[in-house]
C-alpha cells in the first residue's frame, strides 16, 4: 500500500511526461490510498484541463470516474492534530500535510514529485521516480 498524491493520481491519468512512471508505480503497488482532500484537488486539475479545452466535458467525467474507481475503498479522513502538527514543524502547506500525515498513520511511503515534500519529510515521502524504479 501506498499514500499516492493528486499529482500522482492525475499523472496515471492524464497523460504526460510521468504517465510511465505512474504506471509503473500502479503495477509495483495498486494499492493506491489518500485523504479525502485527493478529490477537491483533482477536480481542481479537471477543471483546468477542461477549461484549457485539454479534455471535453465527457473526458472530464470520465476520467473523474476513473479516478474514484482507483481510489474507492482507499480514501481516510486525517486527524487535525496530526495535521497541524506536521504544519508547524514543516513549511508545507495544510493540504499537502494531509498526506504526509496519512502516511505516517498507515506506515507506508507517500509517493510525489513535490520538492518540498521530499524536502521537509524524506522518511516518508519517495519520488515517483525513485519508487517506480
């Protein structure tokens, strides 16, 4: 099991330069898990994607439902201590907190391409790179 970030998640889907890599994270590991966060932040890359006129409407939705078919079963509500705990010792934002602290509280990696994730809290953040290979 793995912590996997919106940017992750929107990587396996969205088609790019880390497509590949996310895919060989999916099959190291298709047990992908998040905070609940992980929708309103892929949303919010939808709907970039969709006002860019990257993706349809319909691409929209159905890449959205593909993305809650991954992570169904996988989604957990993180505690506020424990959030603003890691806030306070980190200069990471709140929302990126949430999955620092959600893997903690499972025991697994958090896998990202955020440098300061990877920064502030490298015993629990990998690269997606890193763990792809």
């Amino acid at each position: 099991m793995i912590v996997a970030d919106t940017n992750t998640i929107a990587y396996l889907l969205l088609g790019g330069e880390r497509t590949f890599q996310a895919e060989k994270v999916l099959r190291k590991d298709p047990a992908w898990v998040a905070p609940l966060l992980w929708r309103s932040e892929f949303r919010s890359v939808i709907a970039l994607y969709l006002r860019r006129g990257f993706v349809s409407l319909a691409q929209a939705l159905q890449l959205t439902e593909e993305a809650e078919t991954l992570m169904r079963g996988g989604e957990y509500e993180v505690t506020s201590s424990r959030l603003l705990n890691l806030v306070a010792a980190s200069r990471c934002s709140a929302y990126d907190c949430e999955f620092v602290a959600l893997a903690q509280e499972l025991g697994v990696p958090l896998i990202t391409s955020d440098s300061r994730i990877l920064s502030e809290f490298p015993s629990t953040a990998l690269s997606i790179e890193d763990f792809a290979s």
